[in-house]
C-alpha cells in the first residue's frame, strides 16, 4: 500500500505584509489613486489687540470721565462753598467710617445705613408686591375686555397723574399708622405701570391668535395661559421695571414724612443733626441701590424678550 503524504510549504517572509496589501493594491490594472495626505492644520489667527485694546477703552473710559467730572465739580462747590459743603475727600473718609459697621444698633432710632436700606427695601417688596397681585391681572381684564378698557380708562387718566405722595394722608387716614401709610403710598404708585404696560400687551396681541383660540373653542383661562400670557411677558416686565424705580425713588420721601427706619428717615434725621456729609453718602447709596434694582429688571426683562423672526 502506497501512502500519500502531502507536503505543505511553509509560509513565506512575504506572506505577511501580501495579506495587509489593500486588496485594491493587489488586483492587476490602473493603480488607484493614493489618499490625500493630512493637511497641516491652519495657524490660528493672531489676535487683534489693537481692536480689543479699543474695545476696552470704549467701554472704561466715558464712564471714567463722567466720574471724574462730578468728583471735579463736586469739589469747585465744595471749595467755592466754604465749609457748608463737605469736598469729596472728607465725604470719602466719612463713608469709610459709617461702611465699616453698617448694622449696628444703639436704640430704636440710632441704627446703621445698613438697617435703613433693608427696611426700605422691605416696605418697597411688600407694597410693590400687592401691587403687582392687583395690577397685573387687572391688565389682563381691562386689555381683553373692550367694554371693561373703555369703563376704567377714563379712572385710570384721572388718577395716574396725580402725585403718589398726595395718597400719603388718605394712608395715615385710613390706616392709623406710618409703616403701612407708606406701604399704601408704595402700592398706589406701582400699580399704574403694571397695569396699564399689561392692558396694551394684551390689546397688541396679533387677532389672528386669537382667531385659533376661537377655533380650537379654548376656554378664557386656556387663552390667558397659553397664548396672553407668553406674548404680553415682555410688556408686562417693562411695566414692573417702571414701578419698581417708582417705587424707589417715592419710598424715601415717604419716608421723610413719615419717620421710623428707612433710608428717608434717615437722610432726614442727618439733616435735623446738620450732618451734611451723611446726606451726600446716603444721596449715593440712594442711587446704587436704584441702579441695581434697574440693572436686575433689565437683565430679567432681556431673558423673557424674544425677537420676531423675518422670513
């Protein structure tokens, strides 16, 4: 018997690198076109300093100047008004003296700026609060409602003129206390803006809106909720950013009036002690606490505002 015996060669060097040739590479005719290389990626562009140096400047400088011309008028005043007026130097080292324990307490009525700001802001929440629950949803009544626009607009002409500090007494009258006189005061004058900023985001809602809410037969609450209310949103911020500086600037003269703590008050028991320079450190706290409340309003007003898309 014959036995058969195979042989099996072995695997040569060139195996190997025959098996990762592309198999494009190994079929015969025109060879395939090689990958592009990489590219080298593209230096950045150097910075333009000069632009952002401008840019830095722009935004520095014109408020730069606009302090150091008041802090220069401030100080011809000064030095042309004797001793009457302190310069800004001395009203400098005054506020350095009254910021380093701003809420301390010796008695009812001897407390820091600290505990005068804050009492003030309180009366302001709580007035401008009660305002905002009537105000806002009155404008919405009064905006939806023709008959309703054309029955308070004419209360409304009459009594938004007149000055929030007339409604002072009306308070002391009615509530037999200064604290919520004032609150009333705060009240009267921030529900104006509210409502009437509502009522006309209400009434500029485009008809045809409102023409899908007939449609669909969406109930009052459904139409106020889903299509008045995203639509008047910004209206509606720009009248609470109004009575809010209202009501800032109206609190410190109630204030004055009625007496306790608050930054009014205080102004005023500065002056009956002729402490000048305490009435112009609390004039500038006056006026930074009003420009952040405005600056909040602005930001919050900025994040509920949308833009019109144009096809």
């Amino acid at each position: 018997m014959v036995s058969a015996v195979f042989h099996f060669p072995a695997e040569s060097a060139a195996a190997p690198a025959a098996a990762s040739t592309p198999i494009s590479a190994q079929v015969s005719g025109p060879a395939a076109p090689a990958a592009p290389a990489p590219q080298a990626r593209a230096p950045a562009a150097p910075r333009d300093w000069a632009a952002l140096s401008r840019a830095f400047w722009l935004a520095v400088l014109p408020p730069l100047c606009g302090l150091g011309l008041l802090v220069g008028v401030w100080s011809l005043v000064a030095a042309g008004s004797g001793q009457s007026i302190p310069g800004p130097l001395a009203t400098w080292q005054q506020a350095v003296e009254i910021f380093s324990d701003p809420f301390y307490r010796n008695g009812p009525n001897d407390q820091g700026v600290g505990w005068n700001v804050l009492a003030s802001l309180q009366r302001v929440a709580v007035g401008f609060g009660l305002a905002a629950l009537v105000g806002i949803p009155a404008g919405f009544v009064i905006g939806r409602f023709n008959f309703l626009s054309r029955m308070f607009n004419p209360l409304i002409s009459l009594l938004r003129p007149v000055s929030p500090l007339a409604w002072l007494p009306i308070g002391l009258l009615v509530f037999k206390g200064a604290n919520p006189a004032a609150i009333w005061t705060i009240f009267i004058c921030s529900i104006w803006p509210m409502l009437i900023n509502t009522a006309v985001g209400v009434q500029r809602v485009p008809q045809d809106y409102m023409n899908v809410a007939r449609v669909l037969n969406l109930s009052e609450w459904k139409i106020a909720t889903t299509i008045l209310f995203p639509a008047v949103l910004p209206y509606m911020l720009t009248g609470v950013r109004l009575a809010v500086g209202t009501a800032w600037l109206v609190i410190v003269a109630a204030e004055m009036l009625t007496g306790g703590v608050g930054i009014g008050f205080w102004v005023w028991d500065e002056w009956n002690n002729l402490n000048v320079k305490n009435i112009i450190i609390a004039i500038f706290v006056i006026g930074i606490v009003g420009l952040l409340l405005e600056m909040a309003l602005v930001k919050l007003a900025t994040a509920f505002t949308f833009e019109e898309v144009k096809a």
